[in-house]
C-alpha cells in the first residue's frame, strides 16, 4: 500500500514540475483539527472526538489566457494526499484520501491572497460498520468512500517562494448510497500550512467578458443505482430543468423541476408510484466554464415510505462546460446533514 501511496505521490509531482516550467506551481504541507457533527442522536456518543489531518499537496496554475478563460480567474489545480485520524481507532479509525482540487483566487494582492479550493476524490476508510463487531459506527459502512469538500483559505507570502496558509474546510465522507447504514461523516475543521513555490509566472490582467443579460435555460439528467433491499441494485434516474440568470462576476440565480424515478423503491402497484417530482430554487457560483450549483428543493410527491420526516431536500452538483453547451458533473443529495446518493449527471445549456 505503501509502495502505490509513494508512486502516486512521485507521479504528482512529476507531473506538476513538468507543467510548472511554463506557469507557477507550489507544494503545499498542512495540519487541520476540528471537530464531528453528529446529525443523529444516536452518534452522538461516538462523535464526541477531536479528529486531526495531514495533507500533502501538488498544485499548478497556468497563466495563459486561455487558462484564465476557464474560470474568469487564475486558478489552482492540485492534488491533495491527507490521512485523517479521527481520534477513535476502535471503532472510527482513519481515513486516507486523496483527491483532486480546483482553487480560484476570490481576492489577490500583492502578498495576501483569499482563494476557494475545492476537492473530490476517494476516501480509504480502515474502520467501518460491523453488525456484531463494529456495530456503532453507522457513519461509514464500506472501506472505499467518496469525499468532498470545500475551504476558503488566506495565504500569506512571506518571501519569494514561502508562504503561508490559514483555512477553514467543511468535509464530507459517504460511499454515495452504495452500501447500508450510510449517514456519512460531516466534519468541519481548522488549518494551518506551509507552501513553497517552485515556480511563479508573471500573472497578466485581463479583461473579464461582460455579464450576459439574460436568462439561461438548462437540461440537465443524473443516474446512479442504489441498493434494492435484496441483495440487488436498480437504478435511478432523474431529469430536470431549470433557468437562471448571472447578477455579478460569479453568482447566478434561478430555479427549475426535476422528476426522479428510483426503481430500487418497493411499491404496491404501478412502478409510476416511485415518480418524485420536485420544484426548487438555486445558487450558482460560476466561474467561467466551472458551474457549482446548491439547490433546495420542495417535495411534490413522495412514494410511500420514502424521506417521512423531510419535505425538503439539498442537491449540491458541479458540472464542466464543453463545447459551449454540452456539461457534465457529479452531484450530491442531502437531507440536512445526511447525505443520500452520489450521482453523475449530464446537461445542456441554451
């Protein structure tokens, strides 16, 4: 395991100095602590912990405009290696991931900066859900996870090539509805790092594209599987469709519907008892063809059984635009704290 941990990280960096000679490229060292939010009473005893992280990161930005055009800003892209104890190793262990980031900067000066990073990737849990053996531990059920998560951070530059870095992350584990119990991990923490530059490219000011004043529509469609309940897995399906419109540099507004299908619900007659229609209202944060989108959602219709206690859900979803329309992304719906399933998602933009 060790062996594979090292090449990945060989490779990263490999990668990273080879792109740096043509833009700015950093290695990053940080701690985080924080804290477990226990959004179940019944994890309330075994979240009563402090975990810490370690992280290793590799990240490069280009200063090309074309590589400014993908978000109207300079940016980061990294990837990030970090071992989270969580302080309880009999029943919650660690967790070691790692993921790929994207962090634009919201505001630069000449040595202080605030940035928004971003990551998804994998999660490798080493303690999770036993009925016999493990049996409070409904945070995690399966070894691989997904996580999410997101940080505004400060830097610092306190020389040429060091600086140093101050943030705030909110992060998410689950497996994405694969496998059951499944409530997933929130869990907010503090950093604390230290990065050193390699390389950094001058960066241009370049003149941002006006705000298009007008509304824009969207299809968009997601699908996953989820456990039946007998051993099995069926799919589930949903479309939606929706509009917004740009009100500054990086926030639109809008709403839409959307109708899900989930095969993996039992009913008792017609599988159109299943259907799950919902309205919703939506935040964008855009940043040129990146589109991170929060949206709360009323339920319309529920199938029998199915979510009693909410009448309201969460999607988060982030999607890349291709050839000007075309997008594709992941997303995630929550309940409160409580995540329900992961999804891959594609749509088009008028």
């Amino acid at each position: 395991m060790w062996k594979r941990i090292v090449g990945i990280v060989f490779f990263g960096c490999l990668t990273a100095n080879l792109l740096a000679q043509e833009s700015s490229h950093r290695f990053g060292l940080e701690a985080q602590y924080g804290t477990i939010l226990a959004h179940n009473p019944e994890l309330v005893e075994i979240a009563d912990t402090n975990p810490w992280s370690i992280s290793l990161s590799s990240q490069w930005m280009g200063s090309s405009r074309k590589n400014w055009e993908a978000c109207n800003c300079f940016h980061y892209l990294g990837l990030n290696l970090s071992v989270m104890d969580f302080q309880n190793p009999d029943e919650l262990g660690q967790a070691w991931s790692l993921s790929g980031t994207f962090e634009p900067y919201l505001v630069r000066r000449e040595k202080l900066s605030l940035s928004l990073s971003t990551g998804l990737g994998a999660s490798y849990i080493t303690r999770v859900y036993d009925e016999v053996e493990n049996p409070g531990n409904t945070f995690f059920s399966s070894h691989l996870s997904f996580l999410i998560f997101l940080s505004p951070r400060i830097t610092w530059d306190f020389s040429e090539n060091w600086a140093l870095q101050g943030s705030f992350t909110y992060g998410h584990i689950s497996n994405g509805g694969q496998k059951q119990p499944n409530r997933g991990m929130n869990f907010p923490t503090w950093g604390l790092g230290i990065l050193h530059y390699t390389n950094r490219a001058d960066l241009p000011e370049y003149v941002r594209t006006p705000i298009p004043r007008k509304w824009n529509f969207y299809l968009d469609a997601g699908f996953n599987t989820r456990d039946n309940g007998t051993g099995g897995r069926e799919p589930n399906l949903f479309l939606g469709g929706g509009t917004y419109r740009q009100i500054s540099g990086i926030i639109g507004l809008g709403g839409g519907v959307e109708l899900a299908k989930d095969f993996s619900i039992p009913v008792e007659g017609s599988r159109t008892e299943a259907l799950i229609p919902a309205v919703y209202a939506e935040n964008h944060f855009l940043f040129g063809r990146f589109d991170f989108s929060q949206r709360m959602a009323l339920y319309l219709h529920k199938p029998k059984g199915y979510q009693e206690d909410h009448s309201f859900y969460q999607r988060y979803s982030l999607h890349y635009v291709l050839f000007d329309s075309f997008r594709i992304g992941a997303g995630l719906k929550a309940h409160g704290h409580v995540a329900e399933y992961l999804d891959l998602r594609l749509g088009w933009v008028f």
